[in-house]
C-alpha cells in the first residue's frame, strides 16, 4: 500500500491523499476490490466515524481513467477494477482538530493519525504500507522509519498507530535508557527548559524500567503540541504518544508542568499496559466496529494509579504532589453518584455506548477514577495478604512476561486469577463487591489505606448550598445554573432540575453571588426561598429545607498524625520511600 500526502492550500485544512492499490498478480482475476476507512482509533474505545471528514472520493488506474465505485456502508467503498494494473484512490481530509488523537492541518505543521484518514483494504492489512510526504515542511516527527520523506511501516496497524507531525519549527530532544533512544519533540509556542525535562523524563523512565524488568520496543517518542490555549489531552500509541497541552508558553510553569510531567509518565506506562498487554477481545483490532471489553479499568485505571506513583517512587513528585492527584480521583468518585448504579467493568463496555462524556446524570462510573482506586486497592490488599512480599507490580510483570510476550491477549478471568495467584488468596468477594458491583468503595479504602500510615479525612463542603442542600452550580454568561443535583438530597426533593437558571433567592437578585446570598439568607431567616426559570423559560418558587445531613463533602488521603513503625515500613515498601 502507498499513501502520497500533499498540503497545496493549508489554510482550508483539507490534506489531499491518493493511495496506491498496487500488485496485478493479486488482482488479476479480480472485478472488485474494497476500501475501508476506520471507524475508531484505539487507545478511545468509542465510534467516531472519520469518514464524516472526507470531502471528495474518486478512482482511477494507472492511466488516469475513471473507475466506477460506490460507498455500500458509512466507511467502506466497493471499487470496480477488472483490467486496471493499479488503483488509485483519490480523496481529501478535513484535518481541523488540534488535539491529542486527531488530525490538523495549517501554515505551520502537518499533523495527523493515520487511523483517521488511511484507508486499507480489508484482506491486504499485513502489507508494507509506504507513506510519501509532499509538502514544504523539513522536519517530521514519528516513530515510522524514514527515507526522506518517505515513511515505512511493516504493516497496516504499525502504520495507523503511528502519527505524524511534519513542521518547520518543531524542537528536538533526546535521553536514553536501558538502551533504548527517546525522543522529545516539542511543536508551538514554548520555551522548554530541556535540562529539567530531560532530567525528569529519565527519571520515570527509569522507575518503569525498573519495575517491567524491559522496555516492549527498541525506540520511543514524545510528540508534544503546545497549544495557545489551556488544555490537556494525551494519547499511547505502539511506540509513540501524543501530548497536547496549553497554554504552550506556560509549559515550564508548576501547575502546567505537573500535568505535562503526569500525563507523560501516564502514557509511557501504556507501553506495556495496552499497547503489550492488551484484552484478548483486541487481538487484533478490528478497526470497522466496536471491540466490547470490561477491562478498561485496567487499561486506564492501573495506569492513570501507577503514571502518579511512578513520579513519586523517581523522586519527581513529593507526596504531597502524588496525594494532590490521587485526591482528584478520590473526589470525582465521591462526587459520582453513577458509583451506585454501574460497575467500573460495566462502564468499561459501556464507553462504546456514550463514549468519554458524562451522558445522563448519575449512570456510570469512570475507567479512569474507578479504575483508579480500584488498582489502589487491589495493590494494598495484595501487599496485606503477603506482608509486602507481593504487589500490584508483580501482577503487571506477569501479564507482561505471560500474556504480552507470548503474543496472548488476556481475558477478566485471567486478570483476576494473576491477582490471585500473587496474593495466594481469593478474591472474588474483592471483584465482586467492587469492579462488577457497586459496593461504597470508602470502609474497605480507609482500611487499607490504614496499612500504610495514611487516613481519609472527609470535611464539609466550603459552599454552604451544597453542603446543606446537595447541589451544584455554574456560571453561564452571567447566568447561575444547577450543574448537579445528588439523588434524593433537599435539593433534589425541592424539585429543582440541571441546567435551571437561579434568579433570586428570597427576592434578592442573583449577580454572581449566590453563594453569598445563600449565605447571608441562611443567617438571617429560616427559609430559603429560590426563583427559578426552567429550561422551557418558566419562572417558578420552591423553598430548600436542610434535612441534618452533608452533601457533596471534602474527601483527601493524607499520612496519619500517629504511625506505627509496621505502617512505616510498608508506606516504604509501596512508595520507594520512607515516612
């Protein structure tokens, strides 16, 4: 297969592509032939459909004479070709999505994953792909093999996990470990301080080196956009990851910094934890439809816990830094009242229903959050059932070295029987209860977190509404509306919906200052009284009556005041270091 990219107006966005279908001793007694555009992209494991981005689609041989086709699904296209030696398919490419898994196109970079806009053809995936680039920019930046400007991939799924950014201004850097070369490449407005980077990228490298034992491929890159406005976004390939994070010129700044360093050591460790070690229902991916699998949370969850710890393990995060960030997950999930309607693994089949955005209020639970302390837990109980001999990072190790390197895909049952297996204990109460059940996931964390000198501390909401009442708000153009509501709370019963918009609360009018108000009223009076207009624009009145109770509480993990030194010796244990 042979792709030929070229940019002749960059400012529409449109990159043109001609893919070459060429072999006449496969396609001689052929009449028909087959192309197929993906329809996902692995690493998010939802349909997005990148045919809707293409523009124009026409064929041709190897003369320039047109050959009839026609689209038979959303994504496919049946060609006729009998007598043609080569077949070329012409199209275009909206490439206007400047983030971590997309494609984009403009005076200054050539970017795209070449799972959105390549197409293939369906029994010819195990070919060589060739991919040429046509245009003006000099430097590119991949994991491909390059000959110039043209790029190699042994086959269709090296190829379409591989992207690519072509630019004229993209800043290069290098470190290596445990013998293998990696690549920093940083494009847009930013002024890295590459000594403190390179420093810190080494350094949590080597800690996952460390712990896997190897590193699953001989090469690796960092491709960084750095973009004008704030953002954060990440995504693992085979042996490459796309960071997109912003404001660019605020890269080496602390709260920025923390996430760029978080999110790097995040998508490094899916190296082996999903590009390696990956759900026997995506061996192989098939790219046309969804590839159902309850084992997101630990695609995402176990890595979202260990790229955090990794850095505090390295010495990059302080404890209070890897508490901040486990907090946040420790929050979310709190805040989700989804937690007590479906499971982290019946969320992980389900991202192919309603994608990565939180759908109706209260449904599912987060791969990510859940996943998250889900992985906490299971490391704490292992290391409690073998007195800190075993841990999590033995069952990582030995999905790698079982699993992965044999060329196997793994499946629930396989997980949990390696957790077993390490822990030398069952733990289908475990699995039951908490990642196919909705169990409160609180006493059984603080218990173990209690293993480890650490505690939860739960304290009320700062803003009074919600603590009293179990609602939450934001601020639409001047407007104040409900984002929240949690199930059955005062607030709830009240009658009030999301997205109505509070207008005044015991005649005062709102101004940006509901919390105020509320405050104040409830100071004074006994009865808080809301005017609210509905979504349908109708104003109406109710009164919030607090029933004793806290809603939407504080929650954050932090070291106990008293330590015992067996505490000690396993906070040492789990973290790489002492108390």
């Amino acid at each position: 297969m042979k792709y030929i990219l070229s940019a002749p107006n960059p400012s529409s966005h449109f990159i043109e592509i001609e893919m070459i279908i060429d072999n006449p001793a496969l396609m001689e007694e052929t009449e028909e032939i087959f192309v197929q555009l993906p329809s996902w992209r692995p690493g998010r494991y939802e349909l997005d459909n990148f045919a809707k981005n293409i523009q124009k689609f026409n064929v041709t041989d190897g003369t320039g004479k047109t050959l009839a086709f026609r689209k038979i699904t959303k994504d496919k296209w049946r060609i006729e070709c009998k007598g043609a030696n080569t077949i070329h398919v012409h199209y275009n490419y909206y490439a206007a999505q400047l983030d971590a898994g997309a494609c984009w196109l403009d005076e200054d970079q050539l970017y795209f994953n070449p799972i959105h806009c390549f197409l293939y053809v369906p029994d010819r995936m195990y070919e060589e792909c060739l991919v040429e680039l046509r245009t003006d920019f000099k430097q590119i930046a991949t994991s491909l093999k390059q000959s110039g400007k043209k790029l190699i991939a042994t086959d269709y799924h090296e190829l379409v996990d591989s992207p690519v950014i072509a630019s004229n201004s993209i800043a290069h850097q290098t470190y290596e470990t445990g013998g293998t070369l990696f690549h920093i490449w940083i494009q847009g407005n930013a002024k890295p301080d590459w000594e403190i980077i390179t420093g810190h990228f080494k350094k949590f490298t080597e800690e996952q080196f460390s712990m896997m034992k190897e590193f699953p491929f001989s090469k690796y890159h960092f491709l960084i956009q750095a973009l004008p406005k704030k953002f954060y976004h990440g995504v693992e390939h085979l042996n490459s990851t796309v960071l997109a994070l912003g404001p660019g010129y605020k890269l080496m700044d602390e709260d920025l910094y923390t996430d760029f360093i978080g999110v790097a050591s995040h998508e490094l460790f899916h190296s082996w934890n999903i590009k390696s070690i990956r759900p026997v229902e995506m061996m192989p991916y098939d790219y046309t439809k969804e590839n159902y699998s309850r084992l997101g949370f630990v695609a995402e969850g176990v890595t979202t816990y260990y790229g955090d710890l990794f850095l505090l393990r390295c010495g990059v995060y302080n404890l209070k830094q890897c508490f901040m960030e486990l907090n946040v997950r420790l929050q979310k999930h709190v805040d989700n009242y989804g937690r007590f309607n479906l499971s982290v693994a019946d969320s992980s089949f389900d991202t192919w229903l309603d994608g990565y955005v939180a759908g109706i209020p209260d449904r599912k639970t987060s791969i990510y959050d859940e996943g998250c302390l889900i992985a906490l837990m299971t490391d704490l109980l292992i290391r409690r059932h073998t007195q800190n001999k075993k841990s999590l990072d033995d069952v990582m190790r030995a999905l790698y070295f079982d699993f992965a390197k044999r060329g196997h895909g793994y499946t629930e049952h396989d997980y949990a029987r390696v957790v077993e297996n390490i822990a030398g204990q069952s733990f289908a109460g475990f699995f039951a209860n908490y990642v196919y059940g909705t169990n409160n996931y609180e006493p059984l964390l603080n218990d173990l977190l209690n293993d480890v000198g650490c505690r939860m501390i739960i304290c009320p909401s700062k803003n009074l509404y919600q603590s009293l009442f179990g609602f939450k708000t934001s601020v639409e153009n001047g407007s104040t509306k409900i984002s929240s509501i949690v199930p059955a709370s005062p607030a709830f019963k009240a009658g009030l919906g999301r997205q109505e918009e509070i207008v005044a609360v015991n005649n005062l009018k709102v101004e940006n200052n509901f919390d105020d108000l509320i405050r104040f009223v409830h100071s004074t009076e006994k009865k808080i009284t809301l005017h609210v207009f509905t979504i349908q624009k109708k104003l109406k009145q109710l009164e919030l009556d607090a029933d004793g109770k806290n809603y939407y509480n504080q929650y954050k993990i932090e070291q106990s005041k008293e330590i015992s030194a067996q505490q000690k010796k396993s906070f040492a244990s789990w973290v790489h270091q002492d108390l």
